[in-house]
C-alpha cells in the first residue's frame, strides 16, 4: 500500500474518532444532571488526553468565597504523581490568569513564546514539565469569566492546529454551560436552604400551586401542618377536603383573586385533620405569571395559629363575661395614665359624672372630674390599682363613689 495514503487513512480515522469523541461529549454534556457534572468533566479530560496523546488537563474555576480567585477543581494527568505532590495555584500562573479574564484563548507552542511579564507562569511551567499549553476562558453569553480549561503536552513542543483549536473551543463552550448549570443549581439550592432555615424557625410550611395542573409541591413542615404523608400528592380537590367547608368559599376567593386580578393571598381558615381535629391556619403568598399574563404558579407559605386563635377567643370570652359583670353590677369604668398625661372614661362614668363627649385629649375629661368629685382628689393616692408605678385602672360605682 502506498504510504502516502496508508498515512491519510491513518489521518482520517484518527480524525474520526476524535469527532466521534467530541460529538459523544457534547451529547452527553447538553442535559447532564448538576450533580453528574464534575464526574463527567473527570473522565472527559482523560478521554481527551488519551486521544489526542496529551499528558495533562487543568479545570479552574471561580470561587464562590472569593470572586477574585480560581481554585483548581479539576486536574487529570497521565503520568503516576509523587505522594507529596502539591497542585499549582493561579498565583503560579498571574499573566495567563490575566489574560484569560481578558477572554483570550491561548494556544503556546513553546514556553519560549511567553513574553517577559510572564517569567512567573514560565518558570512554574518548566517545573511541571509543561512543552506547550492550550488554554481557553470559560463563560456563557457573553457573561463574566468563571472558569479556564486548559491541556497540556509534556512531551514536546509543537503548535496546535486551527481546527483542533475551535472543536476544542466548542466542546470548552460545552464545558461552560454545563458548570454554568452547576453553579446556578448550586445557587439555587444554598437559597432554598437558608430559605428553609428562615421558614422551619417561624414554624411555617411553603407551598407552590401550579395553577395548569393545579397541584401542589409542598415542604416537609407544609405536608405537617396540613396532615398530609410525605409521598401523599396534593391536587387542590384534596386541598380543599381539608379545610373546613365553612370557610372554604373564603379561600377559595382568595385563591381565584390572586389567579385572575394578581392579588396577594392573605387569609385565615380552619382545617380538619385525619384524627377529626380542628386547626386554624395562616396562608399568605403570591401569584406569578407567564409573559404572556397568564397565571403560571402561586407561592405561600402557611403556618399554624391554632394557639393563637385559642388565646384570641379565650380573652374575648373573658372581656365578654367582665363587660356583662359591670354591666350587671352598674359599675363605671376609667383609666388614668400619669406618664402619658391620657385618662379613659368609658360612657358610663362619663353619663354618671356628667364629663362632655368633646374632652378626649389629655387630662381634659379629668379636670372636668376632679372639679365636680372633689373626692376624688382625696380619694385618688388610697384607691384603685398601680400598674408599672404610673397608670392607675379603677372601676366606679355610682352610689358609693370611687372603688
């Protein structure tokens, strides 16, 4: 056989299996899972490596602590590392940092082709071995600069073909989008941690209703509230069994309000448990829409004011039977606050000692008083009732004066 063309056979198959390499990476990359994605860059650069006979592969990338350094997240390399070794920093490469963050792409044949300011990343490349070096910024859209991949040959020196460079700047573009989903999944999830954090030290439950399939995702501490099992699904026909069938026409209009005009939700009702117990909740949220305006999901978050409502009730009950005592009893009732210079008289002291509707404002109504009562002014330093030392409470009774 012609060597001439076993040599271009040779070429082309070799040519073949790295964009059959490229191509498979590329698939893989376009709708990896976050959590897949630092596995999959691993064997992805000792793939590369090992076809394109390269020895090292570096993946730096943004700190999330410290914007203005990269960390080294990903090193592959051919060669048996001693047990000691200790990776590179940026601070070992500052020019090719440098020009990175400008977005340039660099492709060194030689350590010799660096310039003067790069005496730093020359020498600590002559360290490593490095005989030529191909590096690329990594970024999406445009954006800012998170990353730079970079391969490396430590066998010899040699230059790096146009077409090499833009497969492997497409497949680093692969790279890119792939870590740029990490980071913002990572993002994602540290917010809805401490968002989790926040709601579970209030007691309270988020809830999202998707208002297409109107069905909710609900949290752990949500599912509790309402009495619902962890792997329960939550329609709004289930929903609306739990609450209280006389109160759900009121959530029921503030949910349809919140779909149709945009309002906030904000509404108390009672729900009945799987035991046949009663609680009262508390759900406020927010509606969202699509660009279109059409509603898409409604976001709450609900908590338990059961005690709260008890409490409520217990102390209406309680000023309900006082009020129905002194009514019974005929008694009258004031209230003098030193401190603020304000007097209270509800109508019937005022009826009983003759004080005008008019004198609300400061002691007004118990100058009035005092000038038609002067026993009152005797009677005031050995009556009544010392709350905090400068607010007196005492009750009236129109046939034996002052209590």
């Amino acid at each position: 056989m012609d060597p001439e063309n076993t040599n271009l056979r040779a070429e082309l198959e070799e040519r073949l299996r790295f964009e059959t390499l490229i191509t498979a990476l590329s698939s893989k990359f376009v709708n990896l899972p976050p959590r897949e994605v630092d596995r999959e860059i691993k064997d992805a650069q000792r793939r590369l490596c090992e076809l394109l006979g390269l020895d090292m592969s570096f993946f730096w990338q943004r700190s999330d602590e410290t914007p203005d350094y990269f960390n080294l997240n990903h090193f592959y390399t051919v060669q048996e590392l001693p047990q000691h070794y200790v990776l590179p920093t940026q601070d070992d490469f500052p020019w090719y940092k440098q020009q990175c963050l400008a977005g340039r792409v660099l492709a060194m044949s030689s350590l010799e082709e660096l310039p003067a300011e790069a005496a730093r990343d020359r020498e600590v490349g002559r360290q490593l071995g490095v005989k030529a070096n191909l590096s690329f910024p990594l970024s999406v859209g445009g954006g800012q600069i998170f990353g730079i991949f970079s391969v490396v040959s430590t066998r010899a020196e040699g230059g790096w073909p146009d077409a090499l460079v833009k497969r492997l700047q497409l497949l680093a573009q692969v790279f890119a989008n792939a870590l740029a989903r990490k980071r913002a999944d990572q993002a994602l999830r540290e917010s809805e941690e401490r968002l989790s954090l926040a709601v579970n030290s209030a007691q309270a439950g988020i809830w999202v209703l998707d208002c297409r399939t109107q069905v909710f995702w609900a949290t752990e501490k949500a599912r509790l509230i309402f009495g619902y099992s962890p792997e329960e699904a939550i329609n709004l026909e289930r929903f609306k069994g739990t609450v209280h069938p006389d109160d759900w026409n009121l959530v029921q209009t503030s949910l349809d309000r919140a779909v149709q005009a945009g309002e906030p939700v904000n509404v108390e009702y009672r729900i009945r448990l799987g035991d046949g117990a009663e609680r009262w909740i508390s759900s406020r949220g927010r509606p969202h829409f699509t660009s279109a305006g059409e509603p898409e999901r409604l976001l709450g978050v609900s908590t338990d004011i059961t005690e709260r409502k008890r409490a409520e009730e217990a102390f209406r009950v309680s000023e309900a039977r006082l009020a129905a005592g002194a009514e019974l009893a005929g008694l009258g009732y004031y209230e003098v606050d030193y401190g603020k210079r304000t007097c209270f008289l509800d109508d019937r002291v005022r009826e009983i000692c003759g004080v005008p509707g008019d004198r609300q404002a400061g002691f007004q109504s118990l100058e009035v008083w005092r000038c038609r009562r002067p026993s009152l002014k005797r009677t005031r330093e050995n009556s009544g009732r010392k709350i905090g030392g400068r607010r007196r409470v005492f009750r009236f009774h129109p046939a034996c004066g002052l209590w």
